[in-house]
C-alpha cells in the first residue's frame, strides 16, 4: 500500500454533501452517536430526519415475556421510540433542520424508503446498536443498509474523543467510485479540519489494509462498486465497513 501520487478528482457540488441525511434510531448510544458524527459532517443548512423503526414481531414478543403488562406492549414500544427520537434530536447542534418519524415494519427497507421519499444523500447508522425493548435493530440492519441502499452510507463507531474526524482515510483504487470518495473526503476534510489521507491499495487484500490504516479515532472512506478486477475496492466495501475499528462511509 502507498501513498496515491495523482488521480483526476470529479467536481462535486460541496453543498449536496451530507445535505439531507436519514439517520437509524433506535435508543442506542451507538445510534446516537451516528447522528452526532452526521451532524458534524453536514452540510450548512442541512436537512435531517430522524427515523425510529419497530419491527411488528417485536409486539408479540413483548408480550410473551412480559404476559403481565396491562399497557398495550406496540403503546410501550411507541413511546420509548418516540422518547429515543426526541433524545436523539438533542444531539443536533446548528443550524440543522431535525423531522422525526416512527415506523412499523422492516427497518433497513424502511430507511431505504425515507431516504428516496426526502431525496437524501446519505444514510446514517449506528454499529451494533441495540435497544432494550426494542430489541437488535441497527447492528444487524447495518449490514443490510450498505449492503442494498442506493446512496452513501454512514456506519458510525464511537469515537474516543470528542474531536471526530482525527483523520479522512480514502480507500483509492483506479474507478470512478474512488475519485468520487475522494472528492466528498476533501471537501469533509475542509469543513472539519481533519488531515486527509488518499490511500492507494495495491495489496490483493484491500479491505485487510484499510482497516489495518485506519483507527478508531478516524473516517473511512470508500467508494462503492469500482471496477477494476482484484484492485476494486467496490468489492470489499462491506468488509471494509464492518471491520474497522472506527467509523466507515461508503460513497455512491
């Protein structure tokens, strides 16, 4: 792995980045810290929206273990989500615009459904977030959002400092997918002050790399879905994302 010496960097529109994000809540200190590290990454102005999702099985199995609740258990699982969105909330600071929503169903094709109705850029995500009632929602949903969703992916990890990014680490290889990760990694590291790190994989094990890179104090970045045979970071951009130490944005 080497330093990337030169590489035609796109121009994007530095405003449509992290502009309108839709952020997982699910009552986690995982999840609420994926919206913080979205809100430090976003755009002046930027929309977001704040979607807690409950899994209709979940009501019945409320109620299987607690047969003795006299509270309707989809009413108690309601108001803790809707206290989770109100908390969560409070960690937006500026002059960011906050809607929250509840909804029953599927929570990765949900997020997925939020973000095409509001036209978002990005979704956020918590890793191995776990609420108490309303169970495993955005650790294994993590998986699922990079996996299938149609515009860039926050998983966030918290950070041991206060101070996030340290460091924007891209993940480069010859696609355009890469210089798009890398033009978004410049103009994140112009709003946060971070150092920016281009990083050219030339190992056959890409993700093994960049997640040895990377620490849990920084921001990898990758691009999704390049094309250029063993080299392609497109291909590892799952295992990249779910195998750093710190938090992952995968670029579509």
């Amino acid at each position: 792995m080497t330093e990337l010496q030169s590489i035609r960097v796109p121009t994007v529109d530095s405003a449509s980045i992290f502009a309108s994000v839709v952020c997982g809540v699910d009552g986690s200190e995982e999840a609420a810290e994926a919206v913080r590290q979205a809100a430090l990454l976003a755009a002046p102005a930027a929309r977001f929206e704040l979607v807690g999702v409950i899994h209709a099985g979940l009501v019945e199995s409320v109620a299987s273990v607690m047969p003795a609740l006299t509270v309707e258990p989809e009413r108690l699982l309601r108001k803790q989500a809707w206290a989770a969105l109100e908390n969560a909330s409070r960690v937006v600071r500026g002059q960011i615009e906050v809607t929250t929503t509840l909804r029953t169903g599927p929570a990765a094709a949900l997020l997925e459904v939020e973000a095409r109705r509001l036209e978002a850029d990005t979704i956020a995500v918590g890793s191995h977030g776990q609420g108490r009632l309303a169970g495993k929602l955005l650790g294994s949903v993590a998986t699922r959002v990079v996996h299938d969703a149609r515009r860039s992916v926050l998983v966030a990890r918290s950070a041991p400092t206060a101070t996030f990014p340290r460091r924007i680490i891209v993940g480069m290889d010859e696609s355009e997918p890469s210089a798009r990760a890398l033009a978004i990694g410049r103009e994140l590291s112009r709003r946060t002050g971070a150092d920016l790190d281009p990083v050219h994989v030339l190992d056959s094990s890409p993700a093994a790399a960049l997640v040895e890179r990377a620490t849990s104090e920084d921001l990898l970045i990758v691009g999704s879905r390049g094309k250029r045979g063993l080299r392609s970071l497109g291909s590892v951009s799952e295992a990249v994302a779910h195998r750093a130490a710190g938090s992952v944005l995968v670029v579509r």
